[in-house]
C-alpha cells in the first residue's frame, strides 16, 4: 500500500491503493490518531474527480488548481505580507511541483516555482520553503508560511534533535535528509524570519497564490 507521513506527527501510515484510485488527487496527511481528531471544519476531505473546468462533482473542491489570475480575482482575505509556499505531488509519490511568493503590504516582491517529475508532497513543501529561504536576504526580517505542519515542526523542533545526535532519531531513518538539513541552515542564517504555520484552503490569498505556482505545471497558462 501507499506509505505516507502525518503532517502533525511525522509517523508514517498507509492508504489501500483503491481509496487512492478512487479520490484522484488526494494526498492524506494525517494518520489515523490525528486524522480521527480533526474537526469538522478542518479535517482532511478526498478531492473528488473534476472536469476540465475545474467543477467538482457532487462536492466541494479543495484543489481548484486556478490560475494565478483566476486567484487574485477570487482571494482578498489573509496576512498581506509574508513569503508563501507550498508543495504537492500529485499522485503522491508522483509528480509534483512547488511555488513560493514574496509579498509586502499586498505588492509581490518576487516569485519563484518550480517542477519535478517524480518526487512527494513533502519534498515540494520542503523544496519550496528552502526557495523560499533562498530568495531572502540575510538581514530579512519577515514571516515564511506554510500549510505544512510537519515542516514547521521538523525545523523548529525536531531537526536540532537529530543534529544533536548525528542526524539520527529513534524509530528509523530521517527521510528527506538533505532537504532537511539544507533547510535549517539557510533558516539559521535569517534568524529574524519566523516560520510560520498558515491553514492550507481557507481562503488566504496568497497561500491560494503559492499553490496556484505549486500546482502550474498541470496547465497551460500560468
């Protein structure tokens, strides 16, 4: 089966393959513990199969996958400043893609996205925050977001831990290793920026931009 990691824990789970042919682009993120104590208004939801077009049927959608016009027109809420990012593979593993955008008082300062053939969500969310980190100067002084718990924990909790002792934890092998750790070096040298969590699909403006980059090498137009 499908091996995924908990975006709140970090344990890895499995989903029988027919659950995930049958909800084409969903990517769980919970394990069963985390997933049972999601609320009703946050719980993870299979994306159900759309068309063309983008309607879903038979439900709401959470991947829309619109394009970067498409997302300004529709999205005005959220923080107007910050660097945004996000990841996704689709299915994952599979292809996928990131997208990462500075913005200050509403105006984009810079925007960056990027395609890989075959990877997994959590490498695109630790790709893009490491574009992200990248795009910085050493003296910046601003939030970077993201939808992913398990990269905010990861950095600000857990990788000192490993570090500590040789990069090594418990209950197995680090995945992602060498995002990880070039992840928290380039987060030490902006001491003044925060990682910070934002909630993925809930109407924030530029976390719906960071997405839209993340997700633009599935359509035509940008």
């Amino acid at each position: 089966m499908p091996s995924f990691q908990c975006s709140v824990c970090g344990a890895d789970f499995e989903i029988p393959q027919a659950a995930i042919d049958k909800y084409p682009g969903w990517q769980p993120k919970y394990c069963r513990e985390h997933s049972q104590k999601q609320t009703k208004t946050t719980q993870e939801k299979p994306a159900r199969s759309t068309s063309a077009g983008g309607a879903s049927r038979g439900g709401s959608l959470r991947e829309e996958n619109l394009t970067l016009a498409e997302v300004l027109a529709k999205y005005r809420d959220g923080p107007g400043s910050g660097v945004f990012t996000d990841g996704s593979a689709v299915p994952n593993p599979g292809p996928g893609g990131w997208g990462v955008v500075w913005v200050e008082a509403g105006d984009i300062q810079s925007e960056k996205h990027g395609h890989d053939p075959h990877t997994t969500n959590n490498r695109m969310e630790l790709r893009a925050l490491i574009e992200a980190f990248k795009m910085l100067p050493e003296d910046a002084a601003i939030d970077v977001l993201t939808d992913s718990r398990l990269c905010v924990n990861t950095i600000t909790a857990w990788a000192p831990g490993w570090e500590r002792k040789g990069w090594k934890k418990k209950s197995g092998p680090i995945k992602n290793l060498e995002l990880v750790q070039e992840l928290l070096a380039l987060y030490r040298t902006r001491p003044s920026c925060k990682l910070v969590w934002i909630a993925a699909h809930s109407g924030n403006r530029w976390n719906e931009y960071a997405d839209s980059l993340a997700t633009a090498w599935m359509r035509a137009e940008l």
